[in-house]
C-alpha cells in the first residue's frame, strides 16, 4: 500500500503520561479511567481510538451513501469501545451505533451500513481481531 496520508503521534509515559501529534494539533493529558484504578483525570487510549474509529466510519458510510446516491449527511456514528482482561493480556471490544437518517429506509440503511464496514480502515484493521458489533439505531 502507498500511503496517502501518515499521521505522527507520540505517547510518553504509557497511560499515565501525554500524547501529542508531530503537528501540534492534538496534545492531551492521558490517564487511566477510574474503572481500571486511575483518577479518570486525562482522557485514555480507548477514547481516542473510540473517536478515530466514529469519525473514519463516518466517513466511510458517507462514501458508501453517495455511491448509492442516498443522502446520509446527517447520519451520526458512535463507537463504544471496551476493554477487559483476555487470557494474560487485554483485548479490546467495538459497538458501532448508527444513527441513520429517517429518510433511509431499514433494508437500505442497513446495506449501506455493511458496505461501510467492508471499507473503513479502521473496520479493516481490527476485522478478524476484535468483535465489533454494527447497531442500527
């Protein structure tokens, strides 16, 4: 694959520490959530992946729609992302909730939907890793 775009990001100090992008754009406290003994004071890597992956299946599902020709402009995307003990180490979970426009009908929203899972990349890189659940709301 030839990238078409690289991002850059940089975490220091683990879960407890910072991340920032090469350009300055982000640069955030990280701390872990209070549920896995942290003070839930920074924000974590789950959020970040939990946002990312929204953003990119909403721009995936945008792409899928105007192939279609089915507007899905107003549609909104929101990723749980949970994670829990898998034999010694930690796996990760996905619920992708989307909310489609009332104007989509159920069959084509959820075709379209689909679709959008076969070419997000963030749907192609955890495929086969971790579960990820489509809910149509």
């Amino acid at each position: 694959m030839d990238a078409l775009y690289t991002a850059v990001a940089t975490a220091t100090h683990g879960r407890d520490g910072r991340a920032y992008t090469n350009d300055g754009k982000i640069d955030v406290a990280l701390a872990p959530p209070v549920e896995l003994g942290g003070n839930g004071q920074g924000t974590n890597p789950e959020q970040l992946f939990a946002a990312g992956y929204a953003a990119c299946f909403g721009s995936a599902l945008g792409l899928v729609g105007r192939q279609a020709k089915v507007d899905v402009s107003d549609a909104a995307v929101t990723a749980e992302v949970g994670i829990g003990k898998q034999g010694e180490g930690f796996a990760l979970k996905v619920a992708l909730r989307v909310e489609l426009p009332d104007s989509v009908d159920p069959e084509t929203g959820r075709k379209l939907v689909e679709q959008a899972h076969q070419v997000c990349p963030y749907s192609n890189a955890t495929r086969g890793n971790i579960e990820v659940d489509l809910v149509i709301e």
